[in-house]
C-alpha cells in the first residue's frame, strides 16, 4: 500500500493525499509536480527512476488506510540527476 507522503521531497510544499500534483517513483520518493517537472526533468535523484503521478486515494478509504504524516526533506534542496 502506498504511503501517500505528506510533502515534496526538494521543496517541502504540502500534498495532501487528493493532491493532483504529487508524483512519485517506484520507491515512493515524492517530489510536487513543480520540482518533478522543473529542476528534476521527470527522475527522481534518489534512485534514477521515473516521475509519475501519484494515485489519489478514495476519501472513504483514508479512515482505515491513513496518508503517511512522516515528511522527507532533502536539506538544500534538490538536484538534477546527472545523466
């Protein structure tokens, strides 16, 4: 199950568990779509991989299955992935 972060890994911009603008990678990093799209060209600089948007989550399952309340933030912000 996902663990739907709280925030942007680079910015520390909230995203809520409906938020549109969240993306992650296969391993759950997640960044807003401004840092996703802008500075990090669509991977993620943890592991390389791909930037997708992140499912939303059903509102009446978020009672049983809560969004994580655990931020990961990059101190200093992000980097671009070298390619």
């Amino acid at each position: 199950m996902l663990e739907l972060r709280p925030g942007c890994e680079c910015c520390d911009s909230d995203l809520p568990p409906d938020s549109p603008n969240a993306r992650i990678c296969s391993f759950e990093c997640t960044f807003c779509a401004d840092c996703a799209d802008g500075v990090l060209a669509g991977r993620c600089p943890n592991c390389g991989g791909e930037l997708v948007r992140r499912p939303v989550r059903p509102v009446d399952k978020l009672a049983r299955f809560p969004a994580s309340t655990v931020r990961k933030v990059k101190p200093g912000g992000c980097r671009p992935v070298p390619e």
